[in-house]
C-alpha cells in the first residue's frame, strides 16, 4: 500500500490542487459505498499503473 500513499491520502497543498478534488472525491465515494461491496473489485481504470515503473 505505501506505493499508493500519494493516491490514497491526497494533500490539499498547492503543488497538487489540480487533482485533490477529484481524488478526495473518489476516496469518499468508495468509504461510502465500501459495505456494499463484496467479492472481488476489478478495476479497470486507467491512472498509475504500478507495473509499468
């Protein structure tokens, strides 16, 4: 997880306004939605792509 600190606890500091909103907004989506899932989550978004670095 320490890989996708950056993602998963965004800063709301200047150099990084440009996305804040929209990661927060995600964040907060799926900590509400969270009790409705189950199983396994496939995500098949195209952001950071771990593998690749």
């Amino acid at each position: 997880m320490s890989e996708f600190g950056d993602f998963l606890k965004p800063q709301c500091i200047p150099s990084k306004l440009d996305n804040f909103a929209v990661r927060q907004a995600i964040l907060d989506a799926l900590h509400f939605h969270l009790k409705d899932f189950s199983g396994t989550l496939f995500d098949i978004g195209c952001g950071y792509i771990a593998i690749l670095n």
